[in-house]
C-alpha cells in the first residue's frame, strides 16, 4: 500500500528513543557470540560439533523471519502493527537468556539457544520494518545506523560485563555444578531484565504511527492465516528487487565468514595466548574473559564508527563505505591467528569494529530504498534469510573441513573468516543498489542508482 501522507520528522532524541528496544535485542545477541561456544565447552562439546550446536539460529531465523515479518506486514492490532511481535519476542528471549546459564547438559543448551534465538527472530524483522515505517526516507539512514550504533553499544556491554564483575571483585574461576561461571549467570540475569525493558521503553516512548483508513481498508482485504503469509512469502520472493538480488553474494560470504569468527574466537585465544584446549582450565577461563574484552573494544570501535559513518555514508554512499569496512575487518581477521600477547589484539579489533558497524547499517540502507512499502516486513525477513542460509551452510558444512583442511585448529578458521570477507567486499562492488544520494536536513534521502 502507498502511505499517502508525509512521515513525520523525528528528532534525534526521538530516533534514540525508538532504536532503544534494539539495544536490548542486541545485548542478547551479544550474550550469545560472547559465551555459548564456552558453555557448549563447558558441558563437554568438543570444537569440530560448535557449528552444529549454533544451528538454532540459523534455522529459526529461516523459519521465523520471513514469516514474521509477512505476518506484521498484515497485523492490525490495538496495539500496532509491528508492535504485538516486539512483546512477544522479548518475553520469549528473556525467558531463554534466564534459563540458558542453568542449563544441565550440553543438550539442554543447544535446546534452550532454539528457544533463545526464536524470541530474537520474533523481535528482529518487525523492528527493522519498524524503522522504516516510521521514517520518512529522509531519515532511514540515520535510522538503520543508529541501530548499528546500538548494536555495538549493547554487545560492548555484553562482552565487558563479565570483566567488569571480576573487576570489582567477583571471582572468574567460581564455578557451579556444570562448570559454568556464576560471573555467567549474572551477566545473562542481566540480559534478561534489558531485554524486556528497553523494547517496553520504546514502545511507550514512541509508538507506532496509526494507519490511514485506506491502510486499514486494504489490511481487512488480506486474509491473516499461516497458509496466507506463506504465499506472500513465496510471492515476494518471485517478485524480489533486482537489487536485492544482487545482495545476495555479499551477504553469503560476509555471514559465513561471522559465524566462523563468533564460534572459533574463544578457543583461538585458549590456544594462541594460554596453551591450553581444556574447557575446565582456568586459562580457558582467562581466553573467555580475553575475548570478552577484545570483544567490548570492538563493539565500541563499532558504536563510534556507526555514528562516524553517517556522514561518509552521505559523501561516498553506503556501498563504497561497505565495501571499505569489510576489507578492514578482513585483513584484522587474517591477523588475529599470528598474535599471541593479549594487548596486540586490541589492534585489529579496530578493523573488525568497523566492519560490523557496517554490517548492521550499510546493507539496510542500500535495501532500504529497493522495496516497496507495503510489504517492508516480509522483504526485511527475507534480506535476513540472506543472514541465517549462509550461517545454516557453515554450521552443516564446517564440520566435515575441521579436522582435514583446517587441520583442527580454530586459528585457521577465523583465518577463513577473514578471506570471506574480503571477498564479501569485491562482491560489494558489483551491486546496483542505491549508493549515493544528495543530503537532505543533513540525511542521505537514497535515490541515486549505482
């Protein structure tokens, strides 16, 4: 449908205020890059089965996001469109994020990161088309990259909080029955409570905008059933954007590349740093808290850059700033393997800083002037499909390369990493999507076609 009306311009404050449910959502997400590979150690997972264990995200981003994202694109609800599945979501993944530190068996984790992962998908799509419902287009740039700017904000936290207990004097090396540290606990208990609030905040502080009569008129003519948003999906996706097509490459290589990172970081700095491969050692302990912190530096690295980014974004258009903080991430991940001090890692979690603020802004930006308005919601779970296909291929296909061509050893993984996304970046470069646009109140308004 048309919105046949002017968005209203939202202040800064405002596009804050709305983005804050995002920081909440990430903080969870941050939770799990930084600490499940080390519970599934903990509870006896040996290295070459992490890509199996993390399949829960993946395979519900596949089966939720689209879906989801269909479905609220035909919500009509007292409390909005997008707004019922913000809720839900969050209450599902705080409910996760309690009982996931508690967990009593390896398989009992892996059960409770599905539950986990389903109320982030849940929040995930109807939040990003939130956005851009909201946003006149003016403004989706500083929208989609405040977001980003959240995204690193809320995983340095997540990273940091471990270190930050120890250092005020909590004990890393308290452990319960299962040998999880209680410094986990705490920081998932954490996670939990800002999870819920913060999308409670936004919701209240700025809600939904109501439809038009003739948005309504055209909602009450589409059947709300399962069987009616698959078609929508499988519609959407015949009718795809030739530009969002040809996002498609960049997205495989740069997600299969993260995932590698995210599951094999830890237990590279276990090998590299403090000699060890035991999950029960206090030095794996002391690689977990390491990560934890070169993690909270490159989360800060990207809540500055997404905000640096806005205006480069506006002078070179957000492909060629893609195609730059991907090769910075790139070559920082080809470095991590050789380093073995902990205070040279700092060093290229720069380059990796930059390149996931670019990953959580840029690509939506580029999107975001593709689709058509009406159906931004089953187009932002389908772009996502983009994320969990490539992380789905990874978790099914690294295992059988573990022990034979990376020879067992997590430094060469996150090695693979960094290839992958510098071809990621070459892919960038071959996309005709909206690159730069003239300013408008200072915004990137997208309507230039590479």
């Amino acid at each position: 449908m048309n919105i046949p009306y002017t968005k209203p311009r939202l202040s800064l404050r405002q596009i804050l205020e709305m983005n804050l449910g995002f920081f909440g959502l990430q903080f969870s997400f941050g939770l799990q890059q930084s600490n499940v590979s080390a519970i599934y150690s903990y509870l006896g997972a040996d290295e070459a089965s992490m890509p199996l264990l993390w399949l829960a995200g993946p395979i519900t981003g596949l089966l939720v996001q689209p879906l989801i994202g269909a479905m609220s694109d035909r919500t009509h609800s007292r409390l909005g469109r997008r707004t019922p599945y913000f809720l839900i979501g969050a209450i599902i993944c705080s409910l996760g994020l309690l009982l996931m530190p508690y967990s009593p068996s390896l398989w009992a984790a892996a059960a409770l990161l599905w539950m986990l992962d389903a109320g982030n998908n849940i929040t995930m799509e109807p939040y990003r088309a939130y956005v851009s419902d909201r946003l006149d287009s003016r403004q989706h740039s500083l929208g989609f990259l405040t977001q980003s700017a959240f995204t690193g904000l809320a995983q340095m936290l997540s990273y940091l909080t471990p270190s930050l207990m120890v250092y005020f004097g909590m004990s890393q090396y308290a452990v319960d029955g299962n040998h999880i540290p209680v410094i986990t606990r705490i920081t998932f208990l954490i996670g939990a409570v800002l999870s819920l609030t913060t999308i409670v905040w936004s919701i209240l502080r700025v809600p939904e905008l109501p439809l038009t009569q003739e948005q309504r008129a055209e909602l009450a003519a589409k059947p709300m059933s399962f069987g009616a948003s698959l078609r929508e999906v499988w519609d959407a996706i015949v009718e795809m954007p030739r530009a969002m097509r040809q996002l498609a490459l960049m997205k495989l290589l740069q997600w299969y590349g993260m995932a590698c990172y995210w599951q094999f970081l830890t237990l590279m700095i276990g090998r590299t740093l403090f000699h060890t491969t035991n999950p029960n050692s206090d030095g794996f302990r002391d690689a977990v808290l390491v990560n934890g912190q070169i993690g909270g530096f490159s989360n800060t690295v990207a809540f500055l850059g997404a905000f640096a980014m806005i205006p480069l974004t506006r002078r070179f258009g957000p492909k060629i700033m893609h195609c730059i903080c991907l090769c910075a991430a790139g070559v920082a991940m080809l470095a991590l393997p050789t380093i073995t001090t902990k205070a040279m890692l700092f060093l290229p979690m720069i380059g990796v800083g930059l390149g996931w603020a670019s990953i959580m802004g840029n690509p939506y930006v580029m999107l975001a002037g593709s689709i058509p308005p009406e159906r931004t919601g089953v187009y932002m779970g389908i772009f996502n499909m983009f994320i969990v296909i490539p992380m789905l291929i990874q978790g099914v296909t690294l295992p059988f390369v573990y022990h034979g061509w990376l020879n067992g050893d997590p430094g060469h993984v996150v090695a693979l990493a960094g290839v992958l996304l510098l071809g990621a970046a070459v892919a960038t470069l071959f996309v005709g999507v909206p690159e730069k646009a003239p300013a408008s109140n200072g915004l990137l308004t997208g309507d230039k076609m590479s």
